[in-house]
C-alpha cells in the first residue's frame, strides 16, 4: 500500500474526530445561539490586530520505523543508509566452509528506487563500509552515528544503477567473513554495513525499508561454489535497516515557517487570544498557513499534508505536544484545520503555548513545506486565527 493511500484512509478516520472542520460554524455556531441573552462574536487574527508569533527548529529524531531508506546529498542534506543481513547456512555449506572448501564468487546487493529529492538524473554516488561495532534500529538517530567503529575501506565494487535498479558488488573475504559469524563464535560479530553519499551526488533516493506486506527491499545475492561439485545462489535475509538525515535549517527560514521531514525541522506559532473572556464558550475555531510554493520543496509522490498538535507545556526550552494531531491538507496553497478544542482549552485553562506544525509524514522522505510567517508584511499572508465564541450579554 502506498504512503498516499495510507495518508487517506488515515485522513478519512481522522475526520470522524474533527467533524466540524469546515468554513462556518454551521450547527454549533451562531445559528443556534442567537438570542437576546447572548452575544456571538468572531475574531479574525487578520483584522483584529492579534498578536501572533512563529518561528522553525530542528529535532533530532529516530527514523527506524520509516518506510524508506535514504541515501544521497542534496543542498545541506545528507542521507546514510545502514543494512544488516544475516545468512542461514545448511549443514553441508557450514561443513564446507570449516573445510575451506568454499568459495564466494560473488556477491551483490540489489535496492529499488522508489522516491526522488532533486532531479532524476543527477548522480548518486556512495561508498560503503564494513560496520565493526554493535547497532540497532531502535531509537538509533545521526547523533548515535559517530559512536559507531566503522572501517575506513570501501567494501563496495562497481556500482551501478539501471532504472531503479540500484546494484554494487561486495568484497567477498567481507561476505565469507559474515557467513562464518552464523555458526562459528569466535569470528566477529555481522553488524553489517554503511552506505555514505560521496560530495560528487546531487540528489536523495529513497528505498523501500524492510517490510513482510510490502516487496522491493533491499537483497543481498551471493554465487557460491565448492570446486567439482556444484555452484549455487544464495541470499541473506535483510534483518536490520535504518537511515540517519543530516541537515541544516535554511537560511530562508527567518522569512518563512519552514517544516521538514527525516531532518527534522518544526515550527512553532502562537497567538494571543486573551481578549476572548474566560467564560466564553468557543463554538468554532480554525487555523489557516499559506504555502509559498517557490520556496517548498516537494519529491514527486509528495503528500502535501501538515500534522498540528496542542502544546501542553513548555520546560527547559523543551516543548511537551499531545500524541493526537490534527491533520491538515493543502488546497491549492492554503492549509486550513478546525482547533476548536484546541482554543478552548487556551481560554479556560489560560495556559496557552501554541502550536507545533510538522510534516505529516515526518519520517519519510525529506520534502520541505515552506509558510509565510508571523512578521510576514502582508496581513493576508500571515498564519490566521478564526474564533467563533459566545458570551452572555
């Protein structure tokens, strides 16, 4: 199933909870609670001269539960891929091994191309390295990377890609080596390897991470012969897979809200909404970002989506959000989503820290979605904050 499928089908259950997002406050708004004891008020941040802010961070996050491995460098970004595979060996291939009877022909990984940062036809070129020291996918991010010992010599032989059949064949000692550690404990240990970018690629590709319901992952093949008696192809199986992303926030970010995936760069906005009285019953509220599409930065299957969550708390410069977002996709290039809940909560608790926006898929792929800010000069730019509340007269 693909990331856009996925992204609807989330969507349509997501509606269930935020049933009211719409322009008007229809059924809870105005039309129900007219009267003479009653006052129903609408505040526009675009016309009341709300007080707003907003600026963009970055957040080193652990990318082990992607569905895509990325590998290349584009701009300030730079993506490494690390795999691991494991072989199960028959008997008779272990005994012929301990007998130095066996002989690694060759051996090569294939990966599939299934995603694109930058144009198609600039170069990806890549090392590969032996990883010398344990490792493992869960909570594994590019702050872990420089404490792993990985070897300086590039294991990996004539790359080549075909489509997006992406191919390189490996040092067969290093194979041999790795078959060995399947049976025998006093031969290192199989941590498997690292994909690096050389400075010479222009784009990130993304592959398919290991998955049981979805085909493509990556394959390691290996032509084995024991002379004058057969030659035969095995394969490892992929038991451990993860990409770490170093990136930089943009120089442009100080004009725009800037969120990013797999780097990861967030935003944060905030409005003052303390002229809303505390015992005002908020019947509606929705938030509106405007996309500068000339800055964003978008792969072809791109989901053009944003997450929002509720700030509960701020510690330490430490910004505590809510598990459950909302989810907002663009139109054209406005995003709008119902907060309701949100605001009420500003209003009556008057413990108002803002919003957090991410890229809804935050961990897949690296596209940038870029908004018009807070101190944007245009009003009709700028985030905007909807209200519809009721007082008593």
């Amino acid at each position: 199933m693909t990331a856009k499928k996925l992204f609807y089908i989330f969507l349509l259950l997501n509606s269930f909870f935020f049933i009211a997002c719409n322009d008007s406050p229809s059924s809870i708004g105005d039309d129900l609670i007219t009267g003479d004891l009653v006052d129903v008020k609408k505040l526009d941040s675009n016309t009341d001269s709300l007080t707003q802010t907003s600026y963009s961070f970055k957040k080193v996050i652990p990318l082990g539960s992607s569905s895509l491995l990325l590998l290349g460098r584009k701009d300030s970004i730079e993506a490494s891929m690390l795999l691991r595979f494991a072989y199960t060996l028959p008997d008779s291939i272990e005994e012929a091994i301990k007998l130095n009877e066996l002989t690694v022909q060759s051996s090569w990984v294939e990966m599939i191309g299934i995603y694109n940062y930058g144009q198609k036809n600039e170069p990806l070129n890549y090392s590969v390295h032996k990883i010398n020291s344990n490792w493992t996918s869960t909570g594994f991010t590019i702050d872990s990377l420089p404490f792993l010992d990985i070897g300086t010599e590039n294991i990996s032989i004539d790359p080549q890609v075909q489509d997006s059949l992406y191919s390189y064949n490996l040092d067969n000692q290093v194979v041999l080596e790795w078959m060995k550690a399947s049976f025998d404990s006093t031969v290192a240990d199989n941590n498997g390897m690292l994909l690096k970018p050389l400075t010479s690629s222009g784009k990130i590709v993304g592959f398919q991470a290991f998955s049981t319901s979805e085909p493509g992952y990556a394959r390691l093949k290996t032509v084995i012969s024991k002379p004058g008696v057969y030659i035969d192809t095995i394969e490892a199986s992929l038991v451990t897979d993860l990409s770490v992303v170093k990136g930089s926030i943009p120089d442009f970010a100080s004009e725009r809200i800037i969120v990013q995936s797999s780097v990861a760069i967030n935003a944060k906005l905030w409005f003052d909404v303390s002229m809303i009285p505390s015992n005002a019953v908020i019947n509606y509220a929705s938030v509106t970002l405007f996309n500068d599409a000339n800055k964003s930065v978008l792969s072809d299957d791109a989901i053009s989506a944003i997450s929002i969550y509720f700030v509960k708390d701020t510690v330490v410069k430490n910004i505590i959000e809510e598990d459950d977002p909302v989810i907002i996709e663009g139109v054209e290039t406005k995003y709008t989503g119902e907060i309701t809940s949100f605001v009420r909560r500003w209003v009556t608790d008057k413990r108002n820290f803002g919003i957090i926006i991410r890229n809804a898929f935050q961990v897949r792929g690296i596209d940038l979605l870029a908004f018009y800010p807070s101190s944007h000069p245009d009003p009709l730019l700028k985030p905007k904050l909807t209200v519809i509340y009721s007082v008593k007269k």
